[in-house]
C-alpha cells in the first residue's frame, strides 16, 4: 500500500503537434519555423521532417482509443499555433484548425481523459519568425493573441494550460547552438528570446485564465540538475555557471527572483547579453514573467556531471563523481536519484504550488518481435526508476501532482529525425500502424494500481 500515489495524482503521456501531427499542408495551415528548418540542408539527420510524422491530424480518433486502452487519465498535446494563425498575424484565426482541436479534446473527454494543452511546443509560425522570432518583443504580442484564440476556444472544456515547452530549449537550441529552428548563433539573440519567452508566458497566464474560468495554468522547464565532477573550486564554479544558464535563468524569473545577478554579471563581463538589455527589459516586465502559477511542469532525462574547463584535467581535483553505466540512445545517462534530489531541491528553494513532471522518458531502439510484441526492458527499468524517484520525492515533501510520460508513440525527434524511439507505442512509419510496447502494457498496469504493481 506505501508504494502507492497520493489520490489525484495524475498519470499520463505527452506528445506535440510538430512531432506527431504532420498534414503540414492541410487545411489552410501555415509554414513554421520547423518546415522551413527541415527544408534547409544538413539540419537534420537524413533530412527527416515532420511532414507526415505519425499522421496523428487523421487518425486522432485511433490514438485516443488507444490511450483508453492503456488507461491513461490526461494526456498532454501541444497546439500548432500556424494550423490555428497560419502567418500569426491573422485577424481571424483559421476555423479548419481550431475545429481539429476541438475534435481531439472532445474525444478525450468522451474517454475520461483530461486534456492538458501546451501552447508553445516550438512550431512558430514562419512569418513571425521573418518577423524577428523571438528575440523580438512582437513576438510577445502574436503570442498571446495566440494564447486568446486558443484557450477562448478551448477553454471550457480544457482546463489545464501550459504556456511554453522548454523555453531553455527554444532559446539556446534554436539562437545559441543552432541546432535547432531557426538555426542561429548568436547570445544576445539566445537571451533577448529567453527574456520574450518568458514574458509571453507572464502576459498569457491572465488571458488564459481569463477564458478558461477555474483552470490551472503553468510553464514547463526543462531542467538539468548540476552535479559537480569532484570536490574541486573549478568544479563548483563551472556547476554554478552551468546552473545558471540552465535551470536558474529560467526558474528565478518565474518564481519571482529577477534574473540572477550572478549571471547577469558574468553575461555582462562576457559580452553576451544584447547591447540593448537595459531597454529590452522594460518597467513591469519582471513582475509580469513573476505572474503566480498553478504549477511548474518540469521536464527531466538526465543531470549533467560538470567538469571545468578553465583548468586542465591534470590541475584539477580527481574526479569522484561518474556516470553510471546505463546510457540511453541520447547518450543521456540514466540516473533516476537525481530526478529526487532535484523535485526536493526546487520545493525547497522556490516552494511551488504544485510540480508536475510534463516529460520523462527515454529513447531505445526496440522493435516487434515475430509474436508481435515490443519488448523494451530497458525503456520499462527507466520509467519504473523514475516513476519510484518522484515516489520518493513526494514522500519527503515534494509537491508532486502527476506525471506524464515522454512520449505516447515514437515520434519525429526534432534535428535527429525518427531513428530515436521514445514512444510507449510502436510505430511503423509505412503503415502508420501502431503497437503498444512492452513498456506501455507495464505502465497500464501502475496506472491502475496507481502505483508501481
Ligand atoms: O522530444 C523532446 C520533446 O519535444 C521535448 N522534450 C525532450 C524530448 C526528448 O528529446
């Protein structure tokens, strides 16, 4: 009985529209930055796109007889913000869009599923991104015009909201390392979208709330815990700076600490923030990025184990943290204790209202045996670990609400194309059919034992 979950606690899968949605071209929608990124050569491996990915847009209605099947209690999509404002800057927003939408949450309601929508899972509309993207404080505007649409539209029956997936991502993938769409490389653009990302999602909260009455709204970030390689100064130094751009940059703001000086100051020093900071950020905006919340979604795989770099191996103290063995497809090393730590370090420092893990999960290549099952050891001992570590965390106080698995099915995995099998769900990407794994009959399983069986 003590390994089962508190009453309520929500169990569930997530997926986004870019990786599972394809029909890029149907019914009006319009190009996004992730079309336009895939189209431009050696961005992603084998020059995949999400062109057709799962063709989730026409066989919703499967998938979510599907997630009955696997007794799932919420499921958490993401909104194409270019199938519901093509260019994002329509005065009215396309009916062929908002209406799929409203399919897919009718039939998750039918089923006894709560639909939680995310807004921002990182296919921007083209135009806006011609526009200047993020690092543009426009951008700010179209996005919540874009929160308005949608949760006016949906907001009776959803009533669970996410603003933005992973603004870490968004901003240092897409404008600091390019690896993902748009592509750039450049840190003031990185921190001038980081500083829009999380405004946006300041200034959406209210509009949310405003049109989905008695709804709960939250951000999700994707979080790294730092653990330093040995006992050394350098280390500690290197963990706190990795600490900084990673996790703090964005959880600082949101729980109302402004962007934290000790960043702020080494940006400053390393010319890294804009030339224009001081006027980006103008009066209001912090308080604005501080708006309460109902929850923070985090998304976790892996901690990162921070060597410096300022001093060599030989000058430094020997290492006494290692990875474990077990790596996934990624290479993210699979260390479940962390994810512990982190959910009671985050209850401690910023005392949120409620946590939600938004994402966990990891990528193994699995195929269908000749029975036709999936075995995926290795995928069910990663959920099992994880799902026992947020017991744990919940156990010592960490406000813990649900936890949604990464992902529903296999997916397209943005610049690594579809050769990184996340999925509970088998997919065959000829046939579109789809096999649970063995993971995903496992996972029915603590569902409704709510619990680990
Ligand atoms: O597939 C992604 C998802 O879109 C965002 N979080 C991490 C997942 C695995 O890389």
């Amino acid at each position: 009985m003590s390994d089962r979950f508190p009453d309520g606690f929500i169990f569930g899968a997530a997926t986004s529209s870019y990786q599972i949605e394809g029909a890029v071209d149907a019914d009006g929608r319009g190009e996004s930055i992730w079309d336009r990124f895939c189209a431009t050569p050696g961005k992603v491996v084998g020059s995949e796109s999400g062109a057709v990915a799962c063709d989730h847009y026409h066989r919703y209605a499967q998938d979510v007889e599907m997630m009955a099947e696997l007794g799932l209690k919420a499921y958490r999509f993401s909104l194409a913000w270019p199938r519901i404002l093509p260019t994002g800057l329509e005065a009215e927003p396309l009916e062929a869009g908002l209406d799929f939408y409203d399919r897919l949450v009718d039939a998750l309601l039918e089923k006894g599923i709560t639909p939680w929508a995310t807004l921002y899972h990182w296919d921007m509309p083209q135009v806006l991104q011609d526009r200047g993207g993020w690092p543009a404080r426009s951008t700010v505007d179209a996005f919540v015009r874009f929160a308005d649409v949608a949760s006016k539209r949906l907001g009776d029956r959803v009533k669970h909201w996410i603003t933005h997936n992973e603004p870490w991502v968004v901003t240092m993938l897409g404008y600091l390392n390019g690896e993902h769409a748009p592509g750039h490389k450049d840190w003031g653009e990185a921190l001038a979208a980081a500083h829009h990302v999380l405004l946006s999602h300041g200034l959406a909260v209210p509009v949310i709330r405003e049109n989905a009455p008695g709804c709960e709204v939250g951000i999700t970030l994707n979080l790294c815990p730092a653990w330093p390689a040995s006992g050394s100064a350098a280390d500690a130094e290197a963990s706190r700076w990795f600490d900084g751009w990673f996790n703090r940059w964005f959880l600082d703001p949101v729980f109302g600490r402004g962007y934290p000086a000790d960043m702020l100051a080494d940006y400053r020093r390393d010319g890294h923030l804009p030339a224009d900071w001081d006027a980006l950020v103008q009066p209001g905006d912090m308080d604005a990025i501080a708006v309460p919340t109902d929850f923070l979604g985090i998304n976790f795989y892996s901690r990162g184990i921070i060597r410096s770099d300022k001093v060599s191996e030989e000058d430094n103290a020997p290492r006494t943290v290692f990875p474990v063995e077990e790596h996934t497809d990624m290479d993210w090393e699979v260390f479940a204790p962390s994810l512990t730590k982190l959910l009671l370090d985050l209850t401690e420092t910023y005392n949120p209202p409620a946590l939600v893990i938004t994402e966990n999960g990891a990528a193994y290549a699995t195929s269908p045996g000749e029975d036709g099952t999936v075995p995926d050891v290795k995928r069910q001992a990663y959920l099992q670990q994880h799902i026992e570590a947020c017991r744990l965390a919940i156990t010592g106080g960490a406000p813990l609400i649900g936890y949604f698995a990464w992902s529903l099915m296999d997916n397209f995995e943005w610049a690594f194309g579809y050769a990184k099998r996340f999925g509970l769900v088998w997919v065959d990407y000829e046939t579109q059919a789809r096999t649970p794994k063995d993971s995903a009959l496992w996972y029915r399983d603590v569902i409704t034992a709510h619990g680990i069986p």
